[in-house]
C-alpha cells in the first residue's frame, strides 16, 4: 500500500508541477479581448482554496464530526498565537515567491524557467547547512556545482532562442531570470524555514498548511491593493478570468499539499526523478504545443547537467565508515 502511495503522489507531482507551469505560461501570454486576469488576485485565491482543503482534510481526520473540527482548530490555531504568528513569515515569503513566478512566467519560455528554477535546490542546501545544521556529502556538494554549471548553459544566448523569442525585450528578458533567482532565494529560506518549524512542534502538516494560508491570503490582499488597486477598482477583482485560470488556481492550491504527500511516502531520488521528468515534458510540451522554445544543443546539454545533478543530489551511498547524509 505503502509504494502504491509512494507511485501515486510522485505521478501526482509530475502532473500538477508540468501542468502548473505550461497552463500559467498559456495563461499570461494568451491574447484575448479585455483586460487580463491579475496574478495577484489569482494568489490570493489558491491560497484560499488550499485552506477550504486543508479543513476538510482535518475534518476527515476527526472523523467527520463537525464538534472535533472546531476543537481542533480552536486548540491548535486560537489557543496558541505565538506558533501560529511564526508561520506568518513563511507566508510572507511564499506569497511573494507565488507572485514572483507569475512574472518569470510572463517573461520566460515555459522550458527556460522550469530547469533554471530548479537554483532552488542549490539555496535550499545552503540554507539548511546555516540554519538546519545539516552535513553534505561529497556527492550533494558536486551535484551542487554540476547544477550550476547546467544552469549557465540553459540561459547561453543563442540566434535560435532570440528567434524564438521575438517578443520578449532583453528587458523582459532580464526581469524573468531575476524574478526566478528570487524565487529560487525565497523557496529556499522559507522551505527550510518551515521544515525547522516543523520539527520543533508537533502539530500536523495540514494545521500548518491552514495558518500558512491564512496568512497568506492576508498578505495576498494586500498585495493586490497595493499593486493592483487602480486596475481592481475598474475591472473587479475577477477580471479576465476563464476557465483556464481557474485551473491555474487550482494546481497552484495542489502544489503545497502535493509536496507534503511526496515528503510523507517518497524518498529523495523518487523525488528527484519527479523533477527531472517533470522538466523533460515541461521542455517537449513548451517546444510542440506553445511553440515558444526552441530547443538547442546547448540548452539539452545544460538540462541534462541539471537532470544529472538532480539525480546525483538524491544519491545517498551507505559506506562502512560514518555515512554522511544530506
């Protein structure tokens, strides 16, 4: 049961971090009458989506009964403000890094941003080494360096990725890599910072998901007021919206709870194979269907550094001696 669950959430990971991206990506470069749906808005929503999840998951856990639901809520989220205010910065962070993505998206060809979004690993291990005290191994160091050479090669100009790319300004351009390197910065540090709250209480992965939510659509609000405000007030908060950016809303929502199924059934090199295929449709799917990227030698040479690295950061060797894990 047990490896069927381990299968099944990794599947789920491909599926929800492929179609995320690609349908994000349609979602802001599609051309339609009217105005466009607001990122910011569109945060704040799957945000308010993974609570309205996260309660019902915690009213399975009570067995369906409406009375242990609001007791549970009530003692670990209203009884204790100190260890709920400390996921407000966290959530600060992932709001910002939710509305970051939308902007590298806007900016950056599906392909491009998926493999150098995958930085996040490499600030990831440099934060749990400062604030986690973890120990890497020869191997995750290495995976560290391959990853960014991989990197360096992805983002290589190219006369076939300027072709393809028309339409992009070298300013646009430039804000994309620089809303995904904060990205990967904020990822990192709210990731390990949520991971050391974690492990210091014992309250479940969906009461904090709940408080980060909460939280989250706070500062989500006021980032759409503050940002969005002028354009709020002409069109309405659901402007622009279709079909298709309900989806987006949705897998947006599936992402946090996704992660927490992965982390609880899966283990790192299932998880690293999740990412890498993950990228390989994201770069098929982006080349046949958006017809945005053009793939190039130099690109499929830095992907599959990035893939290689993946794969080689998971890698955990059992030696006799004192092993060194990640």
């Amino acid at each position: 049961m047990s490896t069927n669950l381990k299968y099944l959430s990794l599947s789920i990971l491909v599926f929800q971090t492929t179609s995320l991206v690609l349908t994000m990506r349609y979602s802001r470069t599609l051309k339609e009458e009217g105005p466009r749906y607001l990122s910011s808005t569109a945060v704040v929503l799957a945000e308010l989506l993974k609570i309205l999840t996260c309660i019902l998951l915690v009213y399975k856990d009570s067995k369906c009964n409406l009375r242990a639901l609001n007791r549970v809520l009530h003692d670990e989220i209203l009884n204790k403000p100190m260890e709920t205010l400390k996921l407000a910065i966290p959530s600060g962070i992932y709001t910002l890094q939710n509305n970051l993505l939308y902007v590298a998206l806007s900016n950056l060809d599906a392909a491009t941003y998926q493999v150098t979004y995958q930085l996040k690993i490499l600030t990831t291990a440099l934060f749990s080494v400062s604030m986690l005290s973890k120990k890497l191994g020869v191997y995750q160091w290495l995976s560290l360096v391959i990853l960014m050479t991989g990197v360096a090669f992805v983002q290589w100009p190219s006369d076939s990725q300027a072709t393809a790319a028309k339409e992009h300004s070298a300013g646009s351009q430039f804000v994309g890599l620089m809303a995904v390197l904060i990205a990967c910065f904020s990822s990192g540090f709210a990731g390990v910072y949520f991971e050391k709250i974690l492990k210091e209480t014992k309250q479940s992965v969906w009461i904090r998901n709940i408080q980060l939510g909460f939280f989250g659509s706070i500062f989500g609000l006021m980032g759409v007021y503050i940002y969005d405000g002028e354009q709020l007030s002409k069109n309405g908060f659901f402007q622009g919206y279709n079909q298709l950016t309900w989806i987006v809303v949705v897998l947006q929502a599936l992402g946090g709870l996704v992660v927490a199924a992965v982390i609880k059934y899966a283990d790192n090199i299932l998880k690293g194979f999740a990412t890498s295929l993950s990228i390989i449709l994201s770069t098929l799917i982006s080349y046949f269907w958006l017809q945005d990227f053009v793939p190039t030698s130099v690109f499929f040479f830095g992907a599959i550094l990035v893939i290689a690295a993946t794969f080689l950061y998971g890698y955990d060797p059992k030696p006799a001696g004192n092993p060194i894990k990640a």
